[in-house]
C-alpha cells in the first residue's frame, strides 16, 4: 500500500460529499475554522469551536479519504438524499474526517490518539508514525469501520463491523461494550483460529491509539444509527429535518452511546476464584454432564462429539440483518409482482409505486454496501483453539456471558457460578480427550486427528 493508500482513495461512492471549505496553508490546523457548508446545513453553529480544517497532506492527486455513509441503514429507513445529507453533514461535523477526527468532550476519547491512529500512513519530522489504522486494519475493517475493506469478501468470518458497536470477546456481560483493555488483548494476540492477527509488535502506545480508534469509530456507527432511526420519530412541524441542537445531538444521540462504553470499564464480571484444591478428574467429570445436560445445553450447537457439529445453521447479528433485508427485498417484489393494481385507488397506487422505487433501490444498496450473508459455525471444542484466548479465565467469561453477536448464548443465570469452572475444566480436557483406546490409527491428541 503506497503511503496515500489505496484504501484512502475508498472515498465512497455512495456517500454524499460533505462540503468542507478548504483551507489556506501556514495556519494552525486548530486556529481554522471548519465550515460544515453543505447543501442545507445550518451549520451547527454550537460544534464550530471544535474546529475540523481539511488538510490536504501531500497526496497528490489522490482525493481525501471520507467515510461512507451507512446506505443500508439510510436505505433500510427510507431516508430522503436530504436527510442522508444531513446525517453526513452533522457526523462531520461531530467526529471530523479519517484524516482529521474530532471529537466532543462527551465521548471521553483521546484526540491525541486519535490523531496518531488517523489519517494516511505517513511519518513525521523525528520519524514517528501515524495513520496506523489505515496501515493496519482498514483493507480488512475498511476506513469507515464497516468491516468492508478490500480484503473483507475473501474471509471468514468476514473481519468486524464495528458500526453496530457490538464485540464478542471481553471480560463485561454479553450486552456490554468491552473494557479499553479487552480492546487491547484483542490487538495483542488477535483473534486465534480467524484472520485477525495478532500486532504484538506494535509498541505500547500504538496498540492503546489502535483501541482508541475502534472506539471512535464504533461511537461514530452507533451515532450514526440512532440518527438515521430517529427520522422516524420527528414530528410533522420537524419538517423531516432533525433539530442541530446541543440538546439533542449530544444528550439524546451522544451520550448513550458514549455513557455505554464508559461504564464498560466499571463493569467486569465478577469470577469466582477457582477452588485451589480441586479434584480436576471430577471437575471434568461433572463439566461433561453439564455440557450434555438440558441447562447448559452446549451438545445442542457443539454436537454430540464437540466438533462443533449440532446446529450449524444459524448466523451471526451481522449477517442476520443482510439476510433479512434480502428476504424483505425478494419478498416484497414477488408480492409487488402479484399485486392487482388495476383495484387499487390513486393514493394505494402512488403508495404502491413508491414501495417499488425503493424495494429496487434497497436491493442495489445490498449488492453494494453489505457482503454475502454467512452462516456461524459452533466452535470445533476439540481443536484447542479459541478467539477470545485459551486462558482458563478467558473460557470462564466466555461460558458465563455468551458470545455477544453470536448464537452463543450465557450461562449466567442457568449454571452457577462455581459450576462454570467445571465446564471450563471439561472443555480445556477436549482436545485431548483420546475417545476410546489408543492405537497408531487415534493418536493421544485429538486435535492430531483432524
Ligand atoms: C486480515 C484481516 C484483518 C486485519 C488486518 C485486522 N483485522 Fe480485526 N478482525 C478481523 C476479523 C476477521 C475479525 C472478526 C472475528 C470474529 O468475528 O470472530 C476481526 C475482529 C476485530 C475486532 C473485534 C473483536 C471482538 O472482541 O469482537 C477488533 C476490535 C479488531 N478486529 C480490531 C482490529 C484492528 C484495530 C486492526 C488493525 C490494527 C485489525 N483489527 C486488523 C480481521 C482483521
Ligand atoms: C445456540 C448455540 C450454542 C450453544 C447452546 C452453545 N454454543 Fe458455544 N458457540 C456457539 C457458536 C456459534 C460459537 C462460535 C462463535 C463465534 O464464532 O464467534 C461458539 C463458540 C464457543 C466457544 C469458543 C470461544 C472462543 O473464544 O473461540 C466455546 C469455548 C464455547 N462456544 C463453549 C460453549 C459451552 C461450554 C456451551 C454450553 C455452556 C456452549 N458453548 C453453548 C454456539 C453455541
């Protein structure tokens, strides 16, 4: 990737172009002020001293990255190209450009790292670098975070979307945002047995700014979401238009999602130590029975023999809402199709027509704007290899939350506490478990086998 980047140039074709003044050279980037002009802004007055200039930083030819706009949620909700404009216009000014992120004092980020995240790769004067983000992730997560980098369709899984801020492997309950440090232990030793590699050799600093990142990026998505939802909600005097107050913008769209994140870090799960004198041979023992028990369940999705052959198809939240939209667009033209609209009066009519317009446009957006839906598979247990980290600990808040995301549902509230520590004992028994006698055909190790 040269060092404007390819992916940089992913400015999206799709997203409406966010009108920012350029700016003059010589001036301090923070002493400019950013003019969110655009097609029908008002221009956000209250978000100027957060002042976003658009710095061309010697690319050449090579237009600036932008983010795209989310158009299959734009589309999802029947957005207008001047509300879609609009959204553009207010995450603009709210959390700045891939080159240049802001951020308000409400999403508790660090702009600093940020900027060392941000923008293209490039080196400063002592040589240190910047642009990691783009450097490192984007051709699998994509510059928006969208999970749709170049690379992206050749995977599986596909790398994550981290737009609907939700993420699987951490040490908070199933519904809660990871703890900055889960981030970490993510990008520390990646995600085992997936395409996500570990970048252990990054130092300190970079991993923290990368963490950083994921979460602006993540807070930006979920924003994102609620505005695009919150057209629905408008009154008629609202005229379509969201109101660019403080009020709303930051307390009832911000805040949330900002509050979610930082209470995460106050929000680990509690796990009991692990008896020290523990019989392991009965430990695993009642393990198996709660994995094949009706509590538990795991046999269910885990299969009889571990392999991760019970339910194999099911999907993940992902995939599970580009699955429906193909349903709800294959759906909705065969019904279109049946329709006898020689019965129906001008005002079903011109409904009807207006339905077709956007059935046909919804379907384009997916084949554009999402990848082809996949099914999850239940892990192979026998294998010893997991995403989330192999440690006993890490099982442990597996089991007891769930995957978030996933099928993978919690234990918490079905097996106790105490007992998860058995099934942790069990499963890390798995992939040596021989099943039968040993011969030079059935090696020790299971995993040897397969
Ligand atoms: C080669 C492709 C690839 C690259 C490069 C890559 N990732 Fe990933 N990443 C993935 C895949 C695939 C997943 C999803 C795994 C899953 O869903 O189980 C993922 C998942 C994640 C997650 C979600 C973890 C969770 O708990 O849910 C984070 C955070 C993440 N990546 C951050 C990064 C960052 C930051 C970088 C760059 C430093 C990066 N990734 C580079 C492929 C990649
Ligand atoms: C409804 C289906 C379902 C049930 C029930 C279920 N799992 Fe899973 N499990 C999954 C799926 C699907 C995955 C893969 C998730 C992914 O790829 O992100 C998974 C992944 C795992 C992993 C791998 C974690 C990692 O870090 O890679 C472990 C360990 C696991 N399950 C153990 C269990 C145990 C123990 C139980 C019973 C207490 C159980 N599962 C019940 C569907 C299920």
């Amino acid at each position: 990737m040269s060092a404007c980047g390819s992916v940089s140039s992913q400015s999206g074709k799709n997203s409406p172009a966010v009108a920012l003044e350029e700016t003059s050279p010589g001036t301090s980037p923070r002493q400019r002020d950013r003019a969110i002009g655009g097609r029908g802004s008002t221009g956000l007055p209250w978000l100027l001293l957060a002042a976003m200039p658009l710095v061309a930083i010697g690319c050449g030819p090579t237009p600036a990255a932008s983010f795209r706009l989310n158009m299959f949620e734009a589309s999802q909700q029947r957005l207008k190209p001047s509300q879609e404009q609009q959204v553009a216009t207010i995450l603009a000014a709210m959390f700045g450009s891939p080159d240049e992120p802001v951020v308000l004092a409400e999403t508790g980020l660090d702009e600093a790292k940020l900027q060392l995240a941000a923008g293209p790769v490039r080196s400063d004067i002592v040589g240190r670098k910047n642009g990691l983000y783009r450097e490192h992730c984007a051709h699998c997560h994509g510059v928006t975070g969208d999970g749709m980098g170049p690379t992206a369709a050749f995977l599986n899984p596909y790398p994550r979307d981290y737009r609907p801020g939700v993420f699987k492997f951490k040490s908070t309950e199933r519904a809660d945002k990871p703890t900055h440090d889960d981030l970490v232990l993510v990008l520390r030793n990646g995600l085992a047995g997936s395409s996500m590699p570990s970048f252990d050799l990054l130092s300190e600093s970079k991993i923290d700014a990368l963490a950083e990142y994921v979460k602006y990026l993540s807070i930006r998505g979920e924003v994102e979401l609620a505005l695009m939802r919150a057209y629905f909600e408008l009154d008629d005097e609202d005229q379509g238009k969201l109101p660019e107050t403080r009020e709303f913008l930051v307390e009832e769209i911000l805040a949330p999602v900002a509050e979610a994140w930082q209470s995460a870090e106050d929000a680990v799960i509690d796990v009991p130590e692990m008896p020290a004198d523990i019989d392991l041979v009965a430990s695993i023992a009642k393990g198996k029975e709660l994995f094949y028990g009706n509590k538990a369940n795991c046999v269910k999705c885990h299969g009889v023999t571990g392999l991760g052959d019970g339910q194999a198809n099911d999907y993940d939240d992902w995939n599970k809402v580009v699955l429906q939209a193909h349903k709800t667009v294959q759906g909705g033209l065969e019904q279109a199709s049946k329709a006898s609209t020689w019965e129906m009066d001008s005002d079903e009519l011109s409904e009807h027509e207006a339905d077709l317009v956007w059935l046909e446009r919804f379907g384009k957006v997916l084949d554009g704007n999402a990848l082809q839906p996949r099914m999850i598979r239940p892990r192979n247990l026998r294998q010893g290899i997991y995403r989330g980290g192999m440690r006993p600990l890490d099982l442990y808040y597996r089991i007891h939350a769930g995957i978030n995301g996933a099928p993978m549902p919690a234990a918490k509230g079905t097996v106790p506490p105490e007992d998860i520590w058995h099934i942790v004992n069990y499963i890390r028994s798995l992939p040596y478990d021989f099943n039968g006698t040993l011969g030079v055909d059935r090696p020790m190790v299971a995993r040897d086998r397969l």
